[in-house]
C-alpha cells in the first residue's frame, strides 16, 4: 500500500511541477540549427519570469499565431529598435555579437529597422536562413511566452 502511495505523490509533483514551474519541449523545426536541432528535448523554466522579466539573448518558448510552440532566440524587448544589415544583427543601433549564427549561411540579409511595441518582444532563429520569426509575424506578446530554456534533456548538452 505505501508503494502505490508514494508513486501517487510523485506523479501528483510532477504534474504541479509541470504545471507551474517547468516543462520539456520538443525542438519541432530547423531554425535554431546549430545551438539546437529538430528532435532536441530541453526544459524550460516557466517560473523565473515571475522573479525577474525576460532578457535578451534568452531562448524563449512561447504560444505561437498557429497555437503551436515555438522556440527562438529572444534578442529585443518593447522600446527596442531591430534592425539587419548584410546579416549583422543591431538593436538600438548597436551591433550584437552572435557567436551562435553560422553568418557565413547567410548572405545578404536585410531587415528593418522596426520598433518593438511595449508589450512585446522580438525574437529570431539562430538559423536565419531557414527560420519564420519575428520578421515574418511580427514581434510575439508577452503574454504568450511560456519561459526559458534553461537545460537541454535529449540529447544531453547546454543551453547557449
């Protein structure tokens, strides 16, 4: 009987734990090749945004147009000024660096300069050349960010 009891309690904890403070997402798509593949599992923290907001840089997991996840790479947040040129990221006028984009796969990219509203975010996929993101759906709301990847489950590496 104690057998069924404790395997009872740690299912109850996992569903809460998956319910309010983290969760594993599967990678569904091309687009953040080379930090992460299609079929990578990583889990996201979906409790440090009500500690601290997010920040550029962070890969978020967010409820995208299509009501699917999507994972990107969250690089301005509202007030921000996004721009590309001959694909070189610059927020605010300021070149970022990026040392998870392949830019020799990218040729030529332009975009931009738009201004991301106050109660959004802009995100893009490592690999530009072969992702849908902010550019094409226009900067995500915050209220449909799910949380951080933090850790990478399968195969087992860490997040960048």
């Amino acid at each position: 009987m104690h057998g069924w009891l404790l395997l009872l309690l740690v299912v109850a904890a996992v569903v809460v734990a998956r319910a309010v403070a983290v969760t594993p997402v599967t990678v569904s798509s091309e687009s953040m090749v080379p930090t992460l593949a299609r079929g990578d599992v990583v889990l996201v923290d979906k409790a440090v945004w009500r500690l601290r907001g997010p920040h550029r840089g962070e890969l978020v997991v967010f409820d995208a147009a299509d009501h699917q996840r999507s994972l990107k790479r969250m690089v301005a947040v509202g007030g921000d000024t996004v721009e590309i040129r001959d694909a070189i990221l610059y927020v605010n006028g300021r070149r970022v660096p990026e040392p998870y984009v392949d830019h020799s796969r990218i040729d030529g990219l332009y975009f931009g300069p738009v201004r991301v509203p106050d109660d959004r975010v802009f995100v893009l996929g490592d690999n530009r050349s072969n992702s849908i993101d902010s550019r094409a759906y226009g900067p995500v709301a915050r209220g449909a960010l799910i949380g951080t990847a933090v850790l990478g489950l399968w195969p087992t590496h860490t997040i960048g």
